[in-house]
C-alpha cells in the first residue's frame, strides 16, 4: 500500500502580510505547514507503523521554496520521501493545484491507496483542493473526517454533518479530507529534523496549464468603523443594545 | 451573461439567496434540487431540475449536477457555500472542465464577465478575482445576499441519477441534539474561557436559539472542554460569516478574529475595555457577561423576535 499526503506551506499568522497590487509581499514572512496538513501527514505515518503493508509514504505540495518548508515538516515527521511541484505564481487557485498535482501522479507512474490531505488551506481559506484532486482522480472522497479505519479494500471515515455525526464507507483508491482530533500530530525532535534533511525531495515542473481565474488585485478588508460603545446598568444596555440591533444595523 | 444554473439544497435558506445572486447578474436562471422536494415546483426559475438522493454523497450529486449543466447549457453555476456546497462545487469544476470560485462574498457582472471577492489569508486580505472562460462555478458565502420570497411555475425535468458504489454511508448517529452547525448559523453567540463551566453554556444556547441562533467557543473554552471542537470558531476551528456575532467574554486571539471578522455586525461583550475583540466589533459592551446574558433573555423574552 501507498499513502500520498498532500502538504501546504502557509504564512505565520502573527506574521505581517502587506498588500502590493497584484501581488502579497510576503517577504519576512515565516512560512509554515499548514496546521490541518499536519493531521493528514501524521494519519499517514501512524498507518504505516501501524501496518505491515504500507510500503511508503509520500508528501507533495505545490508551490515555491516555502513548500519546501512544509515537505521538509512532514519528511521529520516520518514520510519517506517528497515531490515538489515547483509553482512561483503569486496565486493559484485550487483547482490549478489538484491538476498539477493529478497530472504528478499520473506521470510519475505511483498508484497510491489512499491520499490524505488537510480539510481546510489556512491561506486560502479553502476546502477545495481535496474533491477537485479527487474527481480528476476519478476516485471518491469524504470531507471533514475525524475517525479513520482503513481496511484493505475500503476505508471507513466518520465525519461532522449537521447535528449528526455520519459514517462513510469508501472504496480504495479514496482521498480523505482530515479534521482536527482525527489524529494528534507529533513535534518532531532536531534529529528527525536533521535526517529529514536528507530524505529524497523530487523537484518537477508543474504541467503548462494555468489558473483559469486570475486575481485582479489584493485588498484590505474595507475597515469596520469605530466599535459604538454601549453604556448603562445591564438593563439599559440589553435594551440599547437590542435597539441598535434592530434599528440601526436591522440585523435582528 | 449566459445561463446560469442554481443549485438548491432542500430546506436550506442560504441556497434560495443564490436567486438573488442570479438576479443581479442576470441572466436565465435554471435550478437543480438535490433530492426530491415540493419546492421544486414553485421556484423561480426557467427549468427546475431535481433528482433522488437521500442524503448528500459527493459523487452520484457531481453526477447529476454535472448532467444538468449539460442539458441547461449553463455557464455560470452558483452553489451555497455550505459545507455540502463547499464539498460538491469543486468536483463539479473538475468535471466539468470549469473554473471554480469559492467562498465568495461578492459577486457581479462588469460589462459581461463575472468579478467575485472572497477573502484570502484568513480573512486579511480580500482578493478579487476574475472567473475564467467557459464555464464558472462560484459558491457564495451564506447570508452574503439576501434570500428571496419569489416564487415561479419552471418546467419540471427529474435527472436520473445512480447511487455510485464506491461510496456508501453505512451510519448516521445523532449527536443527541438537532442543534444546528456553526457554519450554517445566521446568529452566532460565542463564550470564551470566563463562561467557566459547561453548564453556564446553557444560558448563551437560551440567547442564541431566542435570536434563531446557535453557541459557538473561543479555542480557550474548547480546551477547557467546556464545549466540543464542532462548536470552535477561529482559524482552526470553523470560519464563519453570520449575520450577527455575538462574542461573550472573548478576548480576540488573531486566530479567532481571522475566524470571525468576515461577521456583519459583532458585538463584543468583554470586562476588559482594551480586549483586541474590540477593534473588530460593531457595538461594545464593557460589562460582566453575566451580568448583560441573563438582561438581554429577559427583555427577548419579554418581546420575542418575529420568527
């Protein structure tokens, strides 16, 4: 069996970001792996110390050298080896990235059982890239998943829906979006961070295709007038507060 | 502006917004229900699509979804951004060869092509972004547009779907409440860490439901296990845009307020007058939450929301 995790490098939260025109400065920025890409990396490493079939697993990501950052994280944490789609584009979109990395796959000749990818990128603030890859792949997948058995055929996933907790049954090949408390990613210790040093990191160019959409320009978000602050005994601000709710912002 | 195809999901209000979107770019508007539903038949709309599927599996609503598109000749597809229509949207994209825009918060016709915005970076930044050739599919931020009241007579055509083998749901179990999800909230009243108890939720979940709402928690209060990790809100909990946030005893650690800020009005109720919350909020309140919570029940009690 072969585990494919797919990995994202995003910025420090704390860290400043400035808009330019077209583009993110994000020079300075510390780059990070994607928290929810952690979940996916350690579910895949937990599998094969778990199992006697797991052959390898493998980490992908796709963009300029801060993915290395986040290969180099999930190599530490236990992944044998990683393939870097190197994509210097200031934005691409998801749709790009499950193509490039589909296209990767199909190239490079691997059939993977299972891939696992984090539920949400934290810099794009999306969930996308896990069913775009999964119908170019033309295998099913499950969204949000917090509890995993993998069987030798199929793979069981329990995932949040409204007001239930719904269980799917896949069959492999599957991708599985992870979500927090599936698993409980480890920190890796300085040696692991030095041997993943020199774990085999591939580098290959992503297929010619762009971004169908393109970003026209960066804003900041339109700024929040001054906070109106709300004063008196509690009664008095509950019923000012329930005016200006209904009145002024005819929210309720 | 070409035709544009609906999707709808049965009872979900977020979806019947997406009319409104429609409208505003204009164009002919088609609609796919998924699953059977008596609305079917009164949307407003040129042709109604429907097809059976108990409950949402992602490959066999791609499949009807896509079919739809292909015998409307849609070329722009707007979806909810629910978490059904977050999952489905992208594999309708990949399908169908489209583009895809996700989680907008705008979207509008500039002279024929579409322009949508949708905040990038966890709420930092808000790009712009122009759909590409073809065919687009765009989700949009539930309450982003208002809903609609307007009703049609569209020709009803049912899609004949398969259920697809490979995927199958083998249990649903309740989690005891049919308490709704934050991410589908139109109101959201959320504690922090000096709610203190489990139990003090009770009186955030009698405001939230007196508003039509639901509880959602700072990162501190799950800790704290005050409240499951379904009920976090923040970067590594559930984003969320509803239409009113009420935050009770929450400082604002930037993970939450990356979470958060995309709200249409905030109230922050916070003792601590310098609390970051603050400088996102709407209206202010400097007060104990224990103090202003039970007030603010009494008087909707006293006059209850029109529902």
């Amino acid at each position: 069996m072969k585990i494919l995790a797919i990995t994202n490098a995003v910025p420090d939260p704390r860290g400043t970001l400035t808009t330019g025109d077209l583009n993110i400065n994000s020079g300075g920025v510390k780059w990070a792996i994607n928290p929810y890409d952690e979940y996916a990396v350690e579910q895949a490493v937990q599998l094969k110390e778990q199992r006697d079939d797991v052959d390898e697993v493998i980490v992908i990501a796709v963009g300029g050298d801060e993915a290395v950052t986040a290969l180099r994280h999930a190599m530490a944490m236990g992944a044998d080896r990683g393939i870097h789609i190197v994509c210097n584009d200031v934005w691409h979109d998801d749709l790009y990235v499950a193509k490039c990395i589909a296209d990767a796959i199909e190239t490079s000749g691997d059939t993977f059982d299972l891939l696992l990818c984090g539920k949400t990128n934290l810099s794009r603030d999306s969930e996308s890239m896990g069913p775009a890859l999964a119908e170019f792949l033309d295998i099913p997948h499950v969204g949000s998943v917090i509890t995993l058995v993998v069987g030798d055929e199929s793979a069981t996933a329990t995932h949040r829906v409204a007001g239930a907790n719904e269980t799917v049954e896949v069959k492999l090949p599957a991708l599985v979006m992870c979500d927090k408390t599936l698993v409980d990613p480890r920190y890796p210790p300085l040696p692991k961070v030095m041997q993943a040093r020199k774990k085999p990191l591939e580098t290959i160019e992503p297929t010619t295709i762009t971004s169908k959409t393109a970003v026209i320009e960066f804003n900041s978000p339109p700024e929040k007038g001054a906070c109106t602050v709300i004063e008196g005994s509690p009664e008095e601000m509950a019923s000012e507060l329930l005016r200006v709710l209904r009145e002024e912002a005819k929210v309720l | 502006m070409g035709k544009i195809l609906v999707v709808i999901e049965p009872n979900q209000d977020a979806s019947m917004q997406m009319f409104t979107v429609a409208k505003e770019l204009g164009g002919e508007t088609d609609a796919i229900v998924m699953n059977d539903c008596e609305c079917v038949s009164i949307l407003p709309c040129s042709t109604a699509y429907n097809f059976s599927m108990d409950m949402y599996l992602p490959l066999q609503a791609t499949d009807a979804v896509a079919k739809a598109i292909e015998i409307s000749g849609a070329t722009t597809v707007l979806i909810a951004a629910t978490q059904v229509g977050r999952d489905l949207a992208p594999r309708v994209a990949a399908r169908c060869g489209g583009s895809l825009i996700g989680d907008c918060t705008t979207v509008s016709n500039e002279s024929g092509s579409i322009q949508c915005t949708r905040p990038v970076y966890g709420g930092k930044f808000v790009a712009t972004i122009q759909a590409g050739d073809g065919l687009n599919i765009i989700t949009v931020r539930p309450n982003a547009f208002a809903s609609t009241d307007e009703t049609g007579s569209p020709t009803v055509q049912t899609i004949e779907t398969n259920h697809d083998d490979r995927e199958t749901i083998s249990a649903v179990e309740e989690s005891g409440t049919n308490e709704m999800g934050v991410a589908d909230a139109d109101v959201i009243v959320s504690g922090g860490r000096p709610m203190g108890s489990e139990e003090n939720f009770a009186s955030l979940y009698e405001l939230a439901h007196l508003l039509g709402g639901t509880v959602g928690a700072s990162r501190a209060a799950v800790d704290e296990g005050y409240q499951p990790v379904a009920r976090q809100v923040g970067l590594t909990g559930t984003v969320v845009a509803p239409r009113l946030y009420i935050a009770c005893g929450i400082d604002g650690a930037i993970q939450h307020l990356a979470g958060m800020r995309g709200s249409q009005v905030i109230v922050a109720i916070n003792t601590n007058p310098d609390a970051p919350i603050f400088k996102v909020a709407t209206y202010g309140c400097v007060i104990d939450l224990f103090e202003l919570v039970p007030a603010l029940t009494k008087q909707l009690q006293q006059s209850p929301q029109p529902a």
